[in-house]
C-alpha cells in the first residue's frame, strides 16, 4: 500500500506541474527570486487510483474564463476550529485545494494566507514537509510569479502527503486527499452554471468511482478500525453522488441531474468546514 500511494503521489505532483505550466499567464522565461525550477516532463498516465487533481479542475475553469471568487473560499479563521484529528486532516485538503486555486489564478495575498493556514494545521498534525517555514519564504520570494506559485503550492501537498504515507501516517492521508476533492469540486461547480461546467463535471464520474475503489482498499489495509468509521460514512456520502451520475443518459447531464449533484457537493462541503460536524 505504501508503495502505491507514493507512486500515486509523485504522479499527481508530474501531473500538476503539467498543467500549471501549460496553463498560467506568466512565461516560463519570467524567473523569480529563488530560481524555482520548472520539471520538464510529458503528461502522466494516473496511477491505479486516477483521483483527479484539484489544479485540473481550476486549469479549466481560466481557460473558461470564469471569474475568481474570493467567497467560496473557506474562511482564514477556520483554522483554529479544528480539534479532531480527522477533521485537521479533511481541513487540510480543504486549504491545500484552496491555495491550489488561489495560485492558479495569481492571487499573491490570498496564496500566502491560505498556504499559511495549510502550514498551521499541517504543524498540529505534526507533518515536518510540504508546508513548512522555507515554503513559506519561497512563496514570499517568488510571489509575483503564477507559475512558482503554482509549482510550490503542488510540491507542499506532495510532500505532505508523502511525509504521511511514509512515516505510519497513512490512516489520515485519505482525509487529506477527501477534503481536497470536495472543496475542489464545490469552487468548480459553483463558480460556474451549467453551460460552462457541464464538460468537466461529466469527466468526473470515473475520478469518484476511483476515489471510492481507493478507500476502500484503504479500510481493508487499515488496522486503525477508529478511522475506518470516518471512512465508511465517507463513501457512503460519495456512492450517493455517484447513483446521480448513474442516472446520466450518456454524454449529457440536464439542468435536474446538474442541480442534484451541485446540491450533494454544497452539502458535503458545508459538513466537511463545519467545526462542530464529525464530517
């Protein structure tokens, strides 16, 4: 399983470079500060798992020229809200996602906040890469460029995420990744109608249907049964979106279908950011 996951890990990083570079407003020839280096490489097959990546999501959105909005986004304060260690997890995703978008769109102060926060909660769950002091301070020296800020934003989840499958960590590295696919989808489908995201949302289905598969496999790996109850809810929240996508005849999603699945998101999401909600 810890074999997997990094491969699965190091993919989404190859992946996120990808698009960010194919994708932002500033040139490759536009070097910053610290020299960040961009890592030349074709696009990457997804591993066995295939979870869409956040970036993905809002690369699309730019080329659609949908507006950033500052409020979806899940309020700087939450941070210190979160006592569960699951619900840290889940936040994380949620802010990493966040910085994500924030990054790919350019926005210097929003990246540096959130990133902040992913750093202050990545700390309580005493995770020492990915978001740290010298993230920070890179952010901080190449903040005018979109293209570092993308790269560094996607590097500290990687890390993050490595750090936690490779030291025993690995029960709340699917919360990481839940958090991050909720809020990810939640910005896309509400910063858009129908029209504009109808595309992308089809391209969902089989992303889900590998994020419940991975889970899945998690629960059967896992010897912390105390995360396996978190999990279990959490696939069932998942399969209820999926019986929606079920129910589109093929490649075309009406206005109803749209609605069902943007109100599962909404809800999923506003559960997933509340203090008080164990999910």
């Amino acid at each position: 399983m810890r074999r997997i996951i990094s491969i699965f890990v190091t993919a989404l990083l190859l992946a996120s470079i990808v698009a960010c570079s194919d994708t932002s407003s500033h040139k490759r020839g536009n070097r910053n500060n610290d020299n960040v280096e961009f890592s030349e490489v074709k696009n990457v097959v997804y591993t066995k798992y295939g979870i869409p990546l956040p970036v993905d999501l809002f690369t699309y959105m730019v080329k659609q020229e949908v507006l950033f909005n500052y409020d979806l986004l899940i309020p700087l304060e939450n941070r210190e809200k979160y006592t569960k260690e699951t619900k840290q997890a889940m936040a994380l995703g949620v802010y990493s996602a966040d910085v994500a978008y924030c990054s790919i769109y350019g926005r210097q102060q929003e990246v540096l906040d959130y990133f902040n926060c992913a750093f202050k909660i990545a700390d309580r769950l005493d995770i020492s890469e990915g978001f740290t002091y010298k993230s920070i301070e890179r952010i901080e020296n190449n903040i005018a460029s979109a293209d570092s800020l993308s790269f560094i934003a996607n590097e500290s989840y990687w890390k993050a995420c490595n750090y936690l499958d490779e030291n025993e960590k690995n029960n709340i590295l699917p919360f990481v990744i839940y958090g991050g696919w909720v809020e990810s989808q939640y910005l896309t489908i509400k910063s858009n109608d129908l029209k504009s995201t109808k595309a992308i949302i089809l391209e969902q289905k089989q992303g889900l249907v590998n994020l419940i598969d991975y889970l899945y496999e998690v629960m059967i790996e896992s010897t912390a049964f105390y995360y396996n109850y978190d999990i279990k809810a959490i696939i069932l929240k998942l399969n209820n979106i999926k019986n929606v996508y079920d129910k589109i005849p093929g490649e075309d999603i009406d206005p109803q279908l749209y609605k069902d699945i943007s109100s599962k998101i909404a809800s999923m999401r506003s559960e997933l950011i509340d203090p008080k909600s164990n999910l």
